[in-house]
C-alpha cells in the first residue's frame, strides 16, 4: 500500500479544515488535505459573516452551559481570527451589531476558501472524492489516517498530527435523531450533504470523548413543505423575523419567548407536537422586519412573498377577526389563535411567556401568516476538545495526535449560539498552532 508521509493531516476540507491547513502551511509544516465531496469548501460556501459575542461577559450571559474554557477561547481568539482573514488578502468589512449581543464582519467567504485551497494546492497534496476509512495510531498516539481515492486506490498517510474537520454529522438523519431530537429527521438540510458524521464516529473509535447529547442545533425556521431548490435558499426562506412575531404551536398557544432570536426559537418548535407551528406578523413587523435587512449589509428579501409563491402555507388576514377563515386542513384553530393575540395585546410587558425584547402588541392589520417548521445547519453535540482543539479522551487527558475544529466539534454550546464561522477559525486556527508546536516523529502506523 502506498504511504505518503506530512506533519499535519486535515480531515475535511470546509472553512475549519482549510483555515487549519492555510495556518499549517504558514507555520512551515507540510501539509495533507483529504475531503470526502467532490468540491471544498463545505457550508461556509453559504456563509457571509463572522461573528460571536463581544466580550467573555456577554458569551456567559448568552451560552452559560457552554465549556467555559471554550467559551473563553473563542471571544479571546476573534480578533486574530478576523487579522488571519484579512492577512490572505481578504476583504473583511468592519464590525456591525449581530442580533441582540453579537458583533461580526462580513467576508467574502468564497474568496477565503479558494485563497485557502490555492495555498494547499500550491503548497500541500489535496485529495477530494476521498473517504477516510480508519485512523492509524500507535500506543494510543494517533499517527495517521487509512483513506480511499476515488478510483478505489487505497493509501496510509502518516501524519505527526491529525485535524478532524469534517463539518458535523447534520446530513446523516440516524446521528441527528439520536443527538439533537427524535423528531430531528423532519427538519430540512440547511446545510452540505456531505457531513455525514465522518469525524465523530473516527473520534469515537479512538477513545475520544463526546459532548451531551441532545445539546440543541443550530438552525432556524423556514416556511413548512416549502423544498430548498438550492443553496441560496438557506438564506432566502429562512424566518429570521420570528424574533418580532408571534409563534403558535397545534395547541393554538405560545410556548417560547420569539424574541430571544429564531435560532433559539427554532429548536423550541422541534419540542412542539409534529414540529411545526403558526408564525403571525403584524403590519409593523412587515415593514420593519420581513421587508428588511437581518443584518446590516445583508440583501433584504420578502420572505413572505417568497414563501407565498413557493406554495407554502400562507395567508392575509385584514383583521383578528378574520382568522376565523384559516383552513381547517391546516390544523390550527384560526379563532383560539386571534384570542391568544389578543390575550398578549393586552398583557404587554406581563404576558407570558413573556417577550422581553419586544413587547409591543401585534395589532395592526394586515396580519401575515405563515405555517413553519425548524431547519437544520449543524449539531451542538460532538467531539469534545480543549481550547487549542486538542481532542479530549473519554478515560481523561487527551488523544494525543489529534485535533478537532468547526462543526465537528461538541461542548462550545448548549441550547445557545454565538456564531458558527467564528468557531470554525478560531478553533481551526488553535489546533494549527498548537499542531506546529507539538511535532513528534511519527511511529510506524497500526489501525486506531
């Protein structure tokens, strides 16, 4: 069998795997990249911006069951996360506001990744349409990885370290049901196909540790039955406005503050009977946050209009008392629902649950209604690291040899989030350097 021998090995080829890779180079290690899809670049190719909380106190605040070690590392690690983009000749815009409590900047992520790719490229071995058959280790050192090209050749690559990148486990619907819900398996793909869960289960052989399960996800809603054509859809249909609206699950009742943010919302509706659940806007969200932009800069899409045109489950109603007419073949009680707006109108700041950040009423017709149900990016379970994304063993210590970044990783957050970009450099980046520092001769490989 044919060996090729590099001090880094990176498992993946998305934004964690090339960021690691791109810094490897840059630290003087030579580098492998071996990525299962045909193409690179994984979901950051849907990304636009950067970005986690400010400061250590806003990320306790917003993700207090998170790995305070990580957590720290994160907000610690942002800046130079950012000066790394833009030391490859990225363009990277100045710091906006990202939801309540984060500040983020938007990148061309595409330029990032094919920077990144021309690098290893130039400098390194790239290997697509390359499955990851086993890990290589020797007394419980990991020293490598058993892969296979595309045309069935099969090679050992003996590595001092190993970098598992693979994106999560968001495509494959068995890790989903088991980690984040059983009902996980009605949620769309908002995401790659190809993170099947590659680097969790090669972790897992070696003795790695793992995160809690059913720890939560990262997604949001979108309009119910309504298919992704493509990527662009990730963006364009989802609900990011259910922060400001009011939320109805099959029992015509509120069960969530909205206003806490649709990520967070989104995995409240996959609690509710059947995962699905009525969105309601009123006139003033509308126009203030259907017909705007999410983030600043970010290109504003009508995204009732879309999901009418789409075929979902839409409607006008002029007044409250006019959802009397929603169809019974929907499954909500259309008058039980206007009483409950009506109920939250006259609570105001006392309703429950309540909406802390946004309390007005909704009482200005027209009223917007769609039927939604939560999407899926990427899962908070995973593989469990320190915070130089050395990867933790199940017995205690670490796995030596190997490493973990982006997505693939579990224990950063827990029913929270702060960003899904900023993670995958900080942690990317971490694991290069800590990688470049730790260089021992590699012994000669034995299945993991």
């Amino acid at each position: 069998m044919q060996v090729i021998r590099t001090d880094v090995l990176v498992i993946g080829a998305g934004m964690a795997g090339l960021t690691a890779a791109a810094r490897s180079l840059d630290r003087g290690s030579s580098v492998v990249v071996v990525e299962r899809a045909a193409a690179v670049g994984g979901s950051a190719r849907y990304a636009g911006y950067a970005w986690t909380a400010p400061t250590h106190e806003v990320m306790d605040e917003v993700n207090p069951d998170g790995d305070p070690a990580l957590r720290r590392a994160l907000v610690d690690g942002f800046a130079d996360a950012i000066a790394w983009i833009r030391s490859l000749g990225v363009e990277c815009a100045d710091a906006v506001p990202i939801l309540r409590y984060g500040t983020g900047h938007q990148f061309d992520t595409n330029q990032y990744i094919d920077e990144c790719r021309r690098r290893v490229s130039a400098d390194g071995e790239l290997f697509t349409e390359t499955e990851t058959l086993a890990l290589l280790g020797h007394n419980g050192v990991v020293t490598g990885a058993h892969v296979r090209l595309p045309d069935g050749t099969e090679l050992e690559i003996e590595s001092s370290t190993t970098i598992l990148a693979t994106g999560g486990f968001q495509a494959d619907p068995g890790l989903a049901c088991e980690h984040i819900h059983p009902n996980a398996g009605v949620m769309q793909l908002r995401s790659n196909p190809a993170s099947c869960g590659a680097g969790l289960r090669l972790a897992e052989v070696v003795g790695a540790a793992t995160g809690e399960p059913r720890s939560g996800f990262y997604g949001h809603l979108v309009p119910a039955d309504v298919p992704f054509r493509d990527s662009g859809d990730f963006v364009a249909l989802s609900l990011y406005y259910s922060e400001h609206a009011l939320l109805f699950n099959l029992d015509n009742r509120r069960f969530t503050d909205e206003t806490m943010g649709d990520h967070l919302t989104a995995m409240r509706l996959l609690d509710q009977p059947e995962s699905r659940g009525l969105l309601v806007a009123d006139e003033r969200v509308y126009r203030d946050w259907v017909l705007g932009s999410y983030v600043e800069g970010a290109i504003a899409v009508d995204k009732f209009d879309l999901a009418q045109r789409r075929g979902g489950r839409c409607g006008m109603a002029e007044s409250l008392e006019d959802f009397v007419y929603l169809p019974p073949e929907w499954g909500y009680d259309g008058a039980a629902i206007a009483a409950e707006i009506r109920a939250v109108n006259a609570a105001g700041p006392a309703v429950q649950p309540a909406r802390v950040h946004d309390s007005a009423p909704l009482d200005r017709g027209p009223y917007y209604v769609i039927e939604t149900r939560p999407a899926l990016t990427f899962p908070f379970h995973g593989i469990r690291i320190d915070e130089h994304g050395r990867v933790l063993a199940a017995a205690g210590g670490i796995v030596d040899g190997l490493y973990a970044a982006g997505s693939d990783i579990g224990g950063l957050y827990d029913h929270a989030y702060a960003g899904g970009i900023a993670p995958a450099l900080v942690f990317g980046l971490a694991a290069a350097d800590a990688a470049a520092t730790h260089r021992h001769p590699t012994p000669t490989p034995q299945p993991a």
